[in-house]
C-alpha cells in the first residue's frame, strides 16, 4: 500500500496535477499491469476464476484510510495499521 501511495504522489508532484494519478489507475499499476510486466498475467493480477489471488478488504470509515477508492471498488483497499 505504501508503495501505491508514493506512485500517485511522485506523479502528482511532478505533474503538478493533483489528479494525475488516480486510485483506480494506481491499483492497475500494482495488479494488472504488474502481472503483464512479469509476463504473469495469465497467473496472477486479476480476480478471475482459475487465478491465484490475494484479497485485501478495506474499511473506508476508518480513520486510517488516507486514499480515496470508493471509485475502484465499493468493497476499499486500505488496512495498513488497523486494528483487527
């Protein structure tokens, strides 16, 4: 997640365009594409029957979700250092 975090920053910096990178292009980064880049795609990097996959839930109401996701998926993204 930190790592998504500092992908959209660094692009909003350097573009100086607050919306440069938006959540559901930074989650495609880190899934989808980072699979394709590993050449992988076929394995991993969606949720589809027959792939192996990793699901992380996400509370938007917590306090600690920084990022805004509602527009990837209504179900979140954002766990890091919640209490479980």
């Amino acid at each position: 997640m930190e790592e998504m975090d500092l992908a959209a920053k660094l692009q909003k910096i350097t573009k100086m365009d607050p919306q440069a990178l938006g959540a559901k292009a930074v989650v495609e980064m880190a899934t989808i594409e980072g699979a394709r880049a590993l050449h992988m795609d076929k394995e991993i990097g969606s949720l589809e029957v027959g792939k192996k996959a990793d699901l992380i839930l996400i509370g938007l109401d917590a306090p600690e979700c920084r990022a805004d996701v509602r527009s990837v998926c209504p179900i979140g993204l954002c766990l890091e250092g919640a209490a479980t």
